[in-house]
C-alpha cells in the first residue's frame, strides 16, 4: 500500500461520524454499548484477507508436497498449483481494496481445489 493510500485511509477513519461542517471538538462522544456488533475498519479486513490467503497458500504448498511424495502426477501439480496461483492472486485483490470479491474468490477456488483432488485424483 502506498503512502497516499494510507493518508487516504487514516483520513476517512478520522471523517468517518462526522457531519461535513462539525470539527472534531463539538461531536458528542457517546459510550457504545458492549452488545452492539463491532465491525473491521476497511484496513482490518484486508490485512485480514492477506493473512488468510497466505495460511491457505502455505497450506496448499504443504499438501502439494505430500501429494507429491506419495504419487507424482501433473493433475496433483496443476490442482495444487492453480491453488496456489489463487491464493496470490487473492492477496493482491486485498492489497487492491476487493475484500470481498478475494474472499469470495479464495472460499469457491479453496472448495473447489479440494473437490478437484478428490474428484479427479486417484
């Protein structure tokens, strides 16, 4: 993330409750209560995204390779290995700002990395 994407960010935290014409001084602060549903910032959830994608690829590397060990094959190569290319691809979505479109993305391709191995794979 560049430097004018995090000024952006840090920005739009600060802007975030108030009225174009209030300063920050004249806002009330009001306690929130503890039942109320607390939500990710847009910065959360895409460090979110990337450290789940890059647990999804270390663990795809860590299955290829044990797939690998016990039966060579290309199929084990190219299921595991679009896996992978996913997982990347996912991380740079995140980076980008399309949190939900990588989570979507990353969930489908995960289920259907593991449909695939025990689908096709022998």
């Amino acid at each position: 993330m560049s430097t004018s994407d995090q000024d952006q960010d840090q920005h739009q935290e600060q802007e975030g409750d108030q009225e174009p014409g209030d300063s920050p001084e004249t806002i009330p602060v009001t306690p929130q209560p503890a039942t109320q549903e607390r939500r990710l910032t847009p910065r959360q959830a895409r460090r979110l995204r990337i450290v789940l994608s890059s647990a999804g690829m270390v663990a795809m590397a860590v299955v290829l390779a044990l797939r690998i060990a016990s039966r060579s094959s290309v199929l084990v190569v190219g299921v595991y290995g679009l896996a992978l290319i996913l997982c990347g691809v996912v991380i740079e979505l995140s980076r980008n700002g399309r949190t939900r479109l990588g989570s979507w993305l990353l969930g489908v391709g995960l289920v259907a990395a593991v449909g695939a191995d025990w689908l096709l794979i022998p």
